[in-house]
C-alpha cells in the first residue's frame, strides 16, 4: 500500500487545545544577538547578523507519528496533549504556541575540508526557547518545516525517511549516554516531497515529515567562523559573550573576556574529545563533520548519512558523497575533530590578538583523546583501571578483526561471559563470541588459534584486575550495549511506515530506551545484519537528501 495521510493513526481527541500556549518561552537568543533587519524575505546573504526571523510554512494534514515519552515530560508536556491535534498543528509548524518567536541562525562552515562560506538553517528553524521541568533553557526546533533564508536552491522540507532516522538516533545516542540534541516528536505533513536520494538523475516524491529537535543550544563551530570570516568582530564578540554567559556560566566569574574566552575553547575541546570517545566506543559513524554540524556543546548534532558498524571497519563511512575521500569515516573521526577544533580556534583568533593559548589547548587534544579513548577501552574490556601493556592487547583485537567480519557490538558484549580461568578448554571460550562474526567459517587455522591467544591474555589481564567475575561483567555490560539502532533496522522501520504502518517507530523507541538490558523476546533487534542488507540502499550507505 503506497504512503498516504489516510493510512496514519487517527490522532485522539483533542483534550488540551492550549495546553502548548502554557509552555514557558524565554526567547534569549532572539532578544539579546544582532537580527536581521528583514522577516521571512527571499533566500540572501544575511551580514552582521546571526539570525533571520522565519515563519513556518503551513502543511496539508499534519499527524504525529511517534513523540519521546522523556523528552515531553521534560518540557512539562503530557499524555494527553502530545496525543493531541493541537501538538501535531504546533510541531509541524501549522500554528506558533503564544510566546514562540520563529528563527533561523545563519553560520558558516567548512564542507568536506572547503570552505563554504555562508550555510544556515536551511531545513531548520526555532519557534523558540523554553524553560523547562528542571528550570532549564531549551530550543524546539523543527526540521523540515519550510523554506528559510538559508535554503539556497532547496525547498526547506524533510522526507520521512530521513526523520525517522534522526528522530531515532537522537533518542537512541540519548538512552546509550552519548551527549546529544534530543527529538520531541516525529509529525508526517501529508505533503509530498520530491527527492533524488541517490542524486542519480531519478527523483521521486516521497512523503514528507517534521521532527521536532530539542536542545540547550543549537550553536555550532560555524557560528563563529562567518562573523570572524567576514570581520564582523563585533559580532563575534556578541555571540562569544552571549554563549559563555548563558551556557558556560561557570567560566565567568573572577577573569577577563579574553581569559573566558580561553577557558571556554579549552571546555568545548574537552567535551568533543568526550564525544568522539563515545561515538567510537558504540560504533557511531556521524557521516558528515563539517565544522558547521560540530555543537558548541559537545552534543551529536544533525544526524544526517549516519551509520553503524555493523562489521567493524575502520575505513567505513555511511555517506554516498564521502565514498572516494573516505573522510569521515569512523576511524578517522578523532582526527577530524581535531582539525574542526582548530578552525574553530582561528575563528576566535580575533578576539584576542594572541593564538598561543588556543594552540597550547589544541596541541593537548591528541593526548586527552588517546588517553580517554584508553580509559573507556579498558572499561569496555573488564579490565578496571588501564595499565601499561593494555594497548598492545588492544592493537591485536584490532588486528583480528581485520582478519574477517566481526559484528563489533555483539563482541564487545558477549566477551564478558567468555570464562577467564586458566582452565577454560578452546570451546569455552569461544563459544560465548560465535555469534559475532559473519563468517563463522573463517575462524579456523592461524585464525582460530591467534583468537584463543588473545581470549587467553585477555582473560588473563581480567583476572589481574581484581574484579570478580559479577563486577566484571556488570561493569562491561554497562558500557557495551545489547540494542543500537542498526542501519537495516531502520530501514525496515521506514520501509513499513512509508507503506503506512508506523508502529514499528514506536516499538523500536522502545526497545531503545534500555539498550544495556537484555530484553527477552526483543532478540532480533539485537541481530547481525542480515545478508540481504549488505548492499541495500539506506543499509549499507546513504547519502545527505533529505
């Protein structure tokens, strides 16, 4: 059955019609930064200014699809409004809660190494701040809810595809402990939306949707860089002065602007080496790391051609226009961290005439990821506090690896019931780790027995930890998930919703919401990718239309 409005849930009864005009907005940003002078307006240059006021553009028959039970308790929102027609009006754009003051930020960025020059919420666009349950300042921004200044050729819109993913992956980065944006609500338009997913020369319509983004700050690295490109200094002082104040409070009290400004580059470099930590210890490959999708805040931001290791392959990348660069693939994230840091730095050269506090905290980011990265992988390997000699074990696993297809997640959590006596036979320990690998075939030979040495020194290193082998496991469990939102799971998801059938969202949310646990009779979200995924348009690569 193709898609169509008619085929989504009837909404309930509308029991709160103006429950969403009680949210408590708090428009910082709009009130205290530099605007642009025009409304709404044609797609332009906008210059000394950070953003443009924009209003949503209206759809046919908004339907909420599926909407985060966390995130609207949150922002003090409840059952029986977030199942309203009024929350599908409001988070669709069809109608602005009182207070809301629609925007959207102009920034700038470097694209795949260039620079680009001016970008902006082209797809995207904030009714506002909020505070919320816990006092707490927090943008709703809709993605894909109309055109804005900074589309440039591109018509605003999103596609339900792509919104199921990010509305997804953000909760699922939220439920795995990876610092991250959050989604409210997922909300189908009942407008057509024409694509060319695989920018081939064959567009179609596919049907469109809104996801409702929640975050702190939506503030990016390439916020910074179009005032100072362009010598708009005072402007870039205000937006520096402006994001310290409001969301590095901390780091105000007792110095100077230009001591502020240090301490703050020295936070945003260590909250993106947290980061990028994590994404490689779940196995997240973001896709896309333009200095323009890199959060002031350390959070995943823009969950655009994603991905998931689902063999492990350090040279992988989910994005189609990335496929022959290869530079954001998973194993070069750390690095182009890095680099994304240091243009950032050049940014806020400027306000303070000297770069050598910044180049002193960027010369330490290598050593505070290695040495974090080194943390967690001991950590994730049950072996307690990391000691000398642990990165050379690390290297050999690494090295397996390479040797045939391993689904890294099931490893990672199966190793923790490999036994580590000394007594264990072969079968004992291998047992535990067979489901991991895609190839069971491979692993005899030389394979077979330089796997058993390793899960022998591997069991040896735990045992001289001290952790009993409960502690041990409870430790390793926690950090190495059972559930990730694997690329071909969601492709199933959007397969079923495109043809009407959106249950499989919520089900998948859920499933989501404990990925440490093991969930008996949630098994098969947990399985390898099957083999009829491996080649599969939006399993095995993606590319940015959305």
């Amino acid at each position: 059955t193709p898609w169509s409005p008619s085929a989504m849930p009837t909404p309930l009864p509308d029991h709160a019609l103006d429950a969403l005009d009680a949210l408590a907005f708090d428009n910082r940003f709009t009130a205290e930064l530099p605007a642009d002078e025009i409304v709404d307006g044609p797609r332009r240059q906008v210059r000394g200014a950070l953003f443009s006021r924009v209003h949503p553009t209206p759809t046919a028959g908004p339907v909420t699809l599926a909407w985060s039970l966390e995130v609207a308790h949150d922002l003090g929102i409840d059952e029986a409004t977030a199942t309203s027609d009024d929350f599908a009006a409001v988070f669709s754009g069809n109608r602005l809660p009182s207070g809301a003051d629609p925007f959207a930020m102009v920034y700038g960025g470097h694209q795949f190494g260039n620079w680009a020059g001016q970008l902006g919420d082209g797809r995207a666009l904030a009714i506002g701040e909020v505070i919320d349950v816990r006092g707490q300042h927090q943008t709703l921004q809709l993605k894909g809810a109309g055109p804005t200044p900074y589309s440039r050729t591109a018509d605003g819109r999103a596609v339900l595809r792509s919104s199921i993913r990010e509305f997804l992956c953000s909760e699922a980065m939220f439920h795995l402990g990876v610092p991250t944006t959050r989604a409210l609500s997922l909300v189908a338009t009942g407008d057509g939306v024409m694509r060319d997913m695989l920018y081939d020369g064959h567009p179609a319509i596919e049907p469109g949707a809104v996801v409702c983004r929640v975050a702190p700050s939506f503030v990016r690295f390439g916020n910074f860089q179009l005032p100072a490109s362009r010598g708009e200094f005072d402007v870039l002082r205000a937006l520096t002065e402006f994001t310290i104040r409001h969301d590095f409070p901390h780091l105000v009290e007792g110095r100077s602007f230009e001591d502020q400004v240090v301490a703050f580059f020295a936070e945003v470099c260590t909250r993106s080496a947290d980061l990028v930590v994590h994404w490689m210890r779940v196995g997240f490959v973001h896709g896309v790391l333009n200095t323009d999708n890199m959060s002031i805040l350390g959070l995943t931001i823009d969950f655009g051609p994603y991905g998931w290791l689902e063999d492990f392959d350090p040279g992988w990348t989910p994005n189609t226009t990335d496929a022959e660069m290869k530079r954001y693939r998973y194993g070069a994230q750390p690095q182009v961290v890095h680099w994304n840091l240091v243009q950032l730095a050049n940014a806020l050269v400027p306000l303070l005439g000297d770069p050598a506090p910044l180049q002193s905290i960027i010369d330490m980011f290598a050593d505070d990821y290695a040495t974090k990265y080194r943390v967690m992988m001991s950590t994730r390997l049950g072996w307690g506090q990391y000691r000398r000699g642990d990165d050379e074990l690390v290297h050999r696993l690494m090295q397996l690896f390479a040797r045939t297809e391993v689904d890294q997640v099931i490893f990672h959590r199966n190793l923790a019931q490999v036994p580590v006596a000394s007594t264990a036979s072969d079968d004992e320990l291998l047992r535990p780790v067979d489901d991991a690998w895609y190839q069971a075939h491979e692993i005899v030979d030389s394979l077979r027995a330089d796997l058993l040495a390793w899960l022998r020194d591997w069991g040896r290193r735990a045992a001289e930890s001290g952790l009993g082998n409960d502690e041990r496991r409870s430790s390793m469990d926690a950090v190495n998930p059972r559930f990730v939102l694997r690329n071909y799971l969601a492709q199933e998801i959007i397969d079923a919703a495109t043809a009407g059938d959106p249950a499989l969202i919520t089900e998948m949310l859920d499933v989501l919401r404990h990925p440490y646990d093991e969930q008996p009779g949630r098994e098969r979200f947990a399985a390898k990718r099957p083999e009829w995924a491996r080649t599969k348009v939006g399993c095995s690569m993606l590319s940015c239309s959305s």
